[in-house]
C-alpha cells in the first residue's frame, strides 16, 4: 500500500493466508456507553471502540453529566442515575447519525434546553420522526434545520411516557433512541410501528440485548410493538463488547475477493450483530465458512469460484456496499434489494455504489431501493469516498486483485476504523 497525501494506492496481492482481529463493535459501545451512562454508579465496558463516532457519543454524554475514564479499550463510566445536567454549548455529533438520534432522546431527560447538531451531511439526514415520537411521550423537542434534518433543540424536564406511534421505516436508529431512554420516563412506555415495519430490525434486537444487560425491562409485545416497564432502571456492570461483525465483513469480503483464507478472531456464534449474515452470503456465493469454539471465523475463497446472487440486504445494509464490491468478482449479476436506506447515511450510497463500480470498469444499476451490478473486465481507478467510511474500505478491496485502485481521502475511515488501512496491508 502506498499512501500520498490525500489518497492511498492499494498493493494487490493473493490468496490470502491471515488472522485478522477487528476492534469493537460501533454499535454495541456507543449503546452500552449510553446505558452505563444512564445508570446508578460506575460500569467498566472492555473492548471499546476508540474512533470518531465514540468519542462524539462520549463527549455528549460527558456534557450531559456522565464520567467516562478511557484506557485503551477499557472505559470506566460513572453514570447519571438518570438526573442529567443541562449541556452548556451544542451537543456536537458530528458525522455520526447514531450519536445524532441517541443524543436526541437522551437530552429530552436533562432538566434545561440542549441543542443537538452535526457536520454538514448531518444536517440533511432526517431526524424528525424521532423527534414526533418524542413529543407524543411527553417530550419537548423541536426541529431547527430544514426538512426535517438537525439541528434539534430539547426542552429538558423528562419523559412522561405513554404510548407512542414511530415512523421506523427509514431508520431503527429512532427506535432504539426511544428505546433506552424510556425506563426513565414517568409511566411505561409503548411503542407501535407504522406500518409495522422496523428497517434493520436486528439493530433493535441488539438495543435489547444491551438494556437486558443492565438491568431494565423491555421488549417486543403481542401487537407487534414494544414495551418498556417505568421505573426499571440501569445498574452498573462490567460488560464486554464484542469485536465489530461490520468491521469484519470486510476481512471476510478480502478472503472471497483475493482467494486463501481470512480468519477474524474471537466473534461468537450466538453474536446479535446483523452484519454476521453476511457469512451466510458469502456462503451463497461460493466461499467456505467455518468456525472454532474460541468463536474464531475462517472464510476461504477460491478466485473464479464466486457466483451472483439475489439478496434482501435490509437487515445487514452496512455489509451491503462490500457485497457490492465482491460482485464485481463474481460469475453473473448481483442483485441488493429493500436497502432505500442506504440513501440517508453518510452519503447516498446507492448512488455513490453506481458511480464508483462504473468507473471500475464493471455495470451497475441503481434503483430507489435496490443495486444491480453486472461484472465486467475491471480497472484502476481512483475511488471518490464521499466521506464515507464504508466507501472507502469497501473498494480498497477491490485494489486486492486489480492493480491501479486509488482510494481518495482514506482518513474518512477513523469514523469506525482508525487504523483498517494498516490492517489490510497486513494481510
């Protein structure tokens, strides 16, 4: 791998024979920093993830009231009890929309006004059928930018609870934002879903996991909606996060893309990350998947033995963009469906997924909902990132078997991976 100034030119290489150990999951450690936030004395969480997205969720919990002491991968976190101060300058979430929509809920329990903001791209990330929920449990909250994108401002004095209809058909995130924050309302907390549905409804069931963990009481009801007993509040704990299965996804994505193997350590069998799944497409397409009892994974690739496949992505949208990348080696087109959701994240990424694979020499197709890609003779080029990490680490690995792939602004990636460049060159 070669690196100059603003771009990095990924060395191909392969078949692969690697161990790969990814650091801990987004998801898990800005939920369980939230909690542990939240509860009654001081939690210590081990294998944390230190990138942008954390630190921004841990300096708006620091504002709110929270004490996070960091070393390495172990942050102790003394908690709230659920009485959060009133922030004295904007809550800054920057690129990050979980961060964004977390923060959201959380300060509606603050006893003054906070305002909630973000990069650029946040602010044209929508936010407002959270904050409606938000208002029909008692909240007061408001939405300050335009069409219904950050800035936010909350009028602190607490939740009162109650039944709520929320809009999840864009984002989960809304959810689990209401989710966590609702055993400290003042009465139980219902919500439905309109429609009844939940896009990337596994992310849920890992906000469920994370409250279990510490103490509260709450899940999926009879109608089809959710239940969170008042009153039921966090305790602390010491809580181990799990290496992260998006991170992962692309150590796995290298194995099927270069030939040989790639094992990824310590991601357990019984794992609620959505993002294992993708093992299960990989396995479709061709690749071998086999595990140890230390919860070690091996995926092994054979070049010229992957196939296309048809795949519903909406539970597992981040591993959709380094599918979209392992298609271009596959015999046959790829089709990604029911992922209209990847068009709010850090960039439009269907769009941004048409336009890079073109310029890789290969066809694609993109959808309001869905990608189709056609693989074709590849070639260098240089990669637009968008500021989106995924972007960026999903086609480095097409570097791995076409010379010439050029990824603009790797420094994108220290959103979830500070350091994935310097492990791919490991491998």
């Amino acid at each position: 791998m070669r690196q100059v100034s603003d771009s990095v030119t990924i060395r191909p290489r392969g078949p692969l024979d690697a161990r790969l150990r990814v650091p801990g999951s987004r998801s898990i450690t800005n939920r369980a920093l939230e909690v542990a936030a939240l509860a009654a004395g001081q939690s210590q969480l081990e294998g944390a993830l230190d990138s942008d997205d954390t630190q921004a969720m841990r300096e708006g919990l620091v504002a709110l009231g929270a004490t996070i002491d960091v070393d390495g991968d172990t942050w102790s976190v003394s908690g709230t009890d659920g009485r959060l101060r009133t922030p004295t300058r904007p809550l800054d979430a920057r690129a990050s929309g979980t961060t964004a929509r977390f923060l959201t809920a959380l300060a509606t329990l603050a006893r003054g006004s906070a305002v909630i903001d973000g990069t650029p791209r946040m602010r044209e990330r929508p936010i407002e059928d959270l904050t409606l929920a938000l208002s029909a449990l008692g909240a007061r909250v408001e939405v300050l930018g335009e069409a219904g994108c950050p800035p936010v401002r909350t009028g602190g004095g607490g939740l009162r609870g109650g039944a709520a209809l929320v809009d999840a058909r864009r984002s989960s995130q809304y959810v689990s934002a209401l989710l966590m924050v609702a055993p400290y309302a003042s009465r139980d907390v219902t919500l439905s879903l309109e429609e009844g549905i939940c896009v990337s409804r596994p992310y849920v069931e890992l906000t469920l996991a994370v409250m279990d963990a510490f103490g509260a009481c709450a899940g999926w009801n009879a109608e089809g909606g959710l239940h969170v007993e008042a009153g039921r509040h966090y305790g602390p704990r010491r809580y181990r996060i799990e290496p992260d299965a998006s991170s992962a996804a692309y150590g796995f994505a290298a194995a099927a893309i270069a030939g040989g193997t790639v094992v990824v350590e310590g991601l357990p069998a019984d794992s609620r990350q959505p993002d294992v799944r993708f093992l299960d497409v990989l396995e479709k397409m061709g690749c071998e998947v086999t595990r140890n009892e230390d919860g070690d994974v091996a995926v092994r690739g054979q070049p010229g033995s992957l196939h296309g496949v048809d795949v519903d992505m909406n539970a597992l949208p981040d591993a959709a963009l380094a599918l979209a990348v392992v298609a271009l080696f596959a015999k046959g087109p790829t089709v990604i469906r029911n992922v209209a959701n990847l068009r709010i994240k850090e960039t439009d990424r269907l769009a941004a997924l048409e336009a890079e694979i073109r310029k890789l020499g290969a066809q694609a197709c993109a959808t309001q909902d869905s990608l189709t890609i056609e693989p074709g003779p590849l070639r260098g080029a240089e990669i637009e990132t968008y500021d989106d990490h995924r972007m960026a680490m999903s086609f480095a690995l097409a570097g791995l078997q076409v010379p010439g792939v050029v990824i603009r602004d790797p420094g994108c990636v220290r959103k979830t991976w500070p350091d994935f460049f310097e492990a791919l060159e490991r491998l």
